[in-house]
C-alpha cells in the first residue's frame, strides 16, 4: 500500500531508492525511471512537488496517488514548492537524506532543484553520499516526453497524443454529484463531476471515454464544459456511459479520455441535440 510522507512529517527507513524530480503523475520517461528504481529491490520513494510555476498539474495529489500505487511505489513525498524553492542544492539533498536515508537516487539528465534550479545530477553525484543513476531523456517522434508536452497536446484536444506520452489515458477522478438530471430526460442520463481547480484544464469539447464501475468497463461520451443549449455557463464533465443501468450519486469514478469528438456548440432545439448525441455514441461504439 502506497504511503504518502508530507512536508513536516518524519518517515521511518531502514534504506530506500528514491526518484527525483517534479512527478505530477508518470509519463513514459516517469515510467523508465520507476523500472530503474525497481531493479534495487528496495522500497521506491515517488517525490512529487505541489504547486510552483505551473500551478495547474497534470493529476490532482489524489490522482497522483493512485498512478503511484498502480506502478508500484511504496511511498510519496509532497514537497510544497513554496517550502522548497529556497534551499540550497546541498540543503535539499541534506534534508533528503536526513529523512528517508536512502541508498540510491534515480533522476532524468533534465532534473534540476534548489534554488534558481542551480542544482543538477552532477550535484547529486558530488554529494559523494548516495549512489546516483541518471538515465537519459525519452523522446518519442523526435519530441522529449514532458508533462509541457502532454499539456500542449491537452490545450489543443490531442488526447490521443498525450496518452501516448503518458503511456495510458489521461484520467480525471472524482465524485458524482446532482446537478439539472436534463440528460436523463433526454434518454442519455449522465454523471456528472465538478473538475478539480487546480487541475490542468484540457480543450473544452466532447470527448470519447471510458470509466470502471463495479469491475465492468463502460464507453462513454463526455461533455467538458458548458451547456450553451440550455443557457448554462457552469463548467462540469457530463458523462454518459453506454450501457449503464443504475444510481451514481455520491460513487466515485475515474474517468479516462480516450479521443476528441467534437466542440462544444448550440443547438436550435433539443431534437438536434438528441439527434447529435445519438451520432456521437454512434461513433464510439464503432471505433
């Protein structure tokens, strides 16, 4: 079970591998470096930094959690950037050492830390201590695998794109909550979730999806954004899961993006959007 370590608490390690870097999830590079980190036969320690330049991230800590969990890290540690950005570079490696005494470090050849991001993997391997595995940057097409990147892609509706480099689906997770049921009425009944603020904003549109419930997997079609139709301005994911019978409200669901279908538009009367909703569902069941 993945244990999370915050700022001001104290962690109990008799030696452990610890990945460094900014890990607002695990993309394809991310997931090269666990696979490194693993072959110690150690506990794996995620570091994972909360806020700073790019306030908005990519999963949400709650997120980042269960993508740790799943890759097989015993433990994370939420570094506020606000409490970090200042210290030194050999007062961060102290207060990492200090802290989990760890026996290797495992990091990309772009990591950078302390303050003004003077630090690198060279700072690491000067330090004397720890033993330091620096593994080169993963690039797919030509292009470096980054959480910018995937962000780029996100911006511009390139889903598909972006779970290429993150090596699984962009996923969003949270609780289903009551909200106008006009979905219901129109023969297509949602889920409907509020995204997290202070997660990365994708492109506003329709997008295929697919979400888990009770161990059997449902295709989807998911409105992000507002409902011009019906005058409604509130920004929600509405998710429509083909198939499905049943209460949602109140359950928590992960739901995963699989591809852009289409932008956000108005419709002259409900038909129409009947009648496109119907097209939309048409498309993904025939994928």
């Amino acid at each position: 079970m993945l244990k999370t370590v915050r700022f001001t608490e104290k962690f109990q390690s008799d030696g452990c591998v610890m990945l460094l870097g900014g890990f607002d999830g695990l993309h394809l590079g991310h997931k090269q470096l666990m696979r490194r980190a693993q072959e110690y036969a150690l506990p794996v320690g995620v570091m994972t930094i909360v806020g700073g330049k790019e306030a908005k991230s990519l999963f949400t800590f709650r997120e980042r959690e269960e993508i740790f969990r799943a890759h097989g890290a015993d433990f994370a540690f939420e570094l506020p950037f606000s409490e970090i950005k200042d210290l030194s570079p050999q007062a961060f490696v102290e207060l990492l050492i200090e802290e989990f005494r760890p026996k290797a470090f495992v990091c990309g050849d772009d990591f950078r830390f302390g303050k003004g991001a003077c630090g690198s993997a060279q700072t690491l391997k000067e330090c004397g201590r720890i033993r330091v595995d620096v593994e080169r940057l993963v690039t797919t097409r030509g292009e470096k695998i980054s959480s910018s990147s995937i962000k780029k892609y996100l911006t511009a509706g390139e889903v598909e794109r972006a779970n290429e480099l993150l090596g699984e689906e962009f996923f969003l997770v949270g609780e289903v909550i009551k909200d106008r049921g006009i979905g219901k009425t129109l023969g297509f009944p949602t889920a409907n979730i509020v995204y997290p603020s202070e997660k990365f904003q994708i492109k506003k549109g329709v997008y295929e999806t697919r979400v888990h419930v009770n161990g059997k997997e449902y295709m989807g079609i998911t409105n992000y954004g507002n409902r011009p139709t019906f005058q409604d301005q509130t920004v929600i994911t509405e998710t429509y899961l083909d198939g499905f019978d049943g209460e949602l409200y109140g359950k928590t669901l992960q739901v995963r993006f699989v591809r852009f279908l289409r932008e956000i538009k108005t419709f002259e009367n409900v038909e129409k959007l009947k009648e496109q909703l119907k097209e939309d569902i048409r498309r993904v069941r025939e994928k």
